[in-house]
C-alpha cells in the first residue's frame, strides 16, 4: 500500500503541533509518515515534540530558512509515494489520508490533490476549495468565505491545491522539481501549480478531505503582505505562460498597478506599505526570474488551449 508522507514546516508553532499531531494519529489510512521539519524555533516545539510525539521525525534545521525550504528537506528524507504540505496550525478530520488516497486512485492522470480546508473556528465556512488562477493574473482561493452547503462536493478538476494541505505524488515533484526556496514562503504553491500544469500534471480537487485551519497563525499581517507582493510578480515573471501573457497582458498589467495605487492611498497602514515594498523588490529582481523563466517554459508539454483553459474570469 502507498505511504503518505506528510511534512509539517514549523517555527514556533508549539501551541498548535499538539492539535495537528493528534489528528494525524487518529487517521483512518494507517501507512502515514509524519515529519516534522522546524526552522529553528525558540519556543518548545522541539521539546513538545520529542516528549509527546516520538513517532514524528524530526528534523532540526539551523536557522529559519522559510517555509519552502523546510518542506524541500522533509522532502529529502520522505519515504513516501505521495508528499503532503500540511500547516502546523490545522486538524484534519480522521478520513482525510484516506480521501486523497482515494481521489489519486479515482484519477490515474493527477498529480496533485486539494484538500477542503474550512476555518479553525468556523467550521462551516469554507477558507480553501482549492486554488484558481484568474486571467488577471492574481491567484484564487476557491469558494473563500462561503458557507460550505455541499457547492464544491464534487471531485472537480482545478488550477492547484493550497499548499496548507496538498498532496503530491513524489514521482511528479522528481520530474518538476521542488518547490522554490527563493520564494520563503507565500505564492511557493501557485508557482508549483503552475509548473505541474505546464508539464501536463492535472490537479483534483478532494472534498471529502477535510482540514480545519487557523488563519495567518505563523505568518499574516505585514509578513503576509510583503511576500504576496513580492512573490506575485515572481511566479507572473517565472511560471506564467507566454499564452496567458499575450490574451491577458493588459488585465495582468491593470491589476498590479490597482494593487500599488490601493496600497498608496492606504499608506497609514503598516501591511499596505509593505505590500508596496513587496511588489517594489519584485520589480528590482525581475532581470533573475525571467532568467528562471526560460527553464520552466521549456519544460512545457501542454498546448495553448489547454493554458487558457486554466484561466477563471471575474
């Protein structure tokens, strides 16, 4: 039977890892890995977690080297067939290892999984039915805020997963390659989204995988708004197709400067400036991921068609 490996990337995260262990270990699919990797916490993640919870590996990193790093090292010694990005701040429900166990083998042609992800505190509302992809070039979270009444129960095919809870099969992140450690952390899983899709990697989306989340409980606020900025024009410049480009550009260019004139008119807060910080320092290193570009878009296998057909319009 396939074993599932999942990662949990940490920095001090102690007050949450008791939850999200405990429903791992309550999981109705018995072959799971667990690993968690820590970005050198100063709390008691460490300690909690080699006390309580010897059956998880560890892994101790020196220094916080960020989010997509931390899942690339657990990666480096999953045994897993199927890798899965899991927040430290969630609970998944008993059947979740087996839903996107189930939803790999019910299509054969994925090689990613979605999770549903609803809020830690409301448990009816809906944070994540996957990701989309708008033509404006701005990511997606499906179904964000809604009351989930049973309108994404179905096993739709989607752009990606939200790397809060995705699974991955291991053969597919071999062929593409990891996730980008110059990212840190934030947009790490639209760019693999989209690196998937280009080399012909198709994302399903699990509804009944079930994972209840905290929001921004390791990062938010101005971290948030720095790196979305930032990573934004990272993935337009390094992983968005030259198809996508050419049919949107003008919707694409409309919504980053919408994005900085909000940001200016909110200049008092603290997150709006470091948006604009954020997508200042994407323009400054544009010349490096448009170096990037040329080696993903090579990797290619899809048709034009199929890009566009990824693409949701507001």
């Amino acid at each position: 039977m396939k074993t599932l490996s999942v990662i949990i990337p940490n920095w001090n995260g102690a007050k949450y890892l008791p939850t999200c262990f405990d429903a791992l270990q309550k999981q109705s699919y018995p072959h799971i890995e667990t690993i968690l990797v820590d970005n050198a916490s100063s709390d008691e993640s460490l300690l909690l977690t080699r006390r309580d919870y010897p059956w998880v590996k560890l892994i101790q990193l020196p220094q916080n080297m960020g989010l997509t790093a931390a899942i690339n090292r657990g990666i480096a010694q999953a045994g897993g067939d199927i890798i899965v990005a899991l927040n430290n701040d969630t609970e998944v429900e008993p059947n979740w290892a087996e839903a996107l166990l189930k939803a790999f083998e019910a299509h054969p042609d994925a090689g990613m999984v979605a999770s549903k992800m609803r809020l830690f505190d409301r448990r009816s509302v809906i944070h994540s039915a996957g990701d989309a992809f708008g033509a404006d070039g701005i990511p997606i979270n499906r179904g964000v805020w809604q009351e989930d009444i049973g309108q994404f129960d179905n096993d739709d095919y989607i752009f990606g997963g939200c790397g809060g809870a995705a699974a991955y099969l291991k053969a597919m992140l071999d062929d593409i390659g990891l996730f980008d450690e110059d990212l840190f952390m934030y947009c790490e899983d639209v760019d693999l989204n989209w690196r998937a899709q280009l080399a012909g990697y198709k994302c399903v989306f699990a509804p009944n995988a079930v994972v209840y989340h905290h929001l921004s409980a390791t990062g938010g606020g101005e971290i948030a708004s720095y790196y979305t900025g930032r990573n934004t024009l990272f993935v337009l410049a390094k992983s968005l197709p030259g198809a996508v480009w050419r049919k949107h550009f003008p919707k694409i260019i409309t919504a980053q400067l919408k994005i900085a004139w909000d940001a200016l008119r909110a200049w008092r807060g603290a997150a709006a400036r470091a948006r604009l910080r954020g997508q200042l320092a994407g323009l400054w290193q544009l010349p490096r991921w448009l170096r990037k570009r040329r080696q993903i878009q090579a990797t290619r296998r899809v048709s034009d068609d199929y890009v566009n057909s990824l693409l949701k319009n507001k």
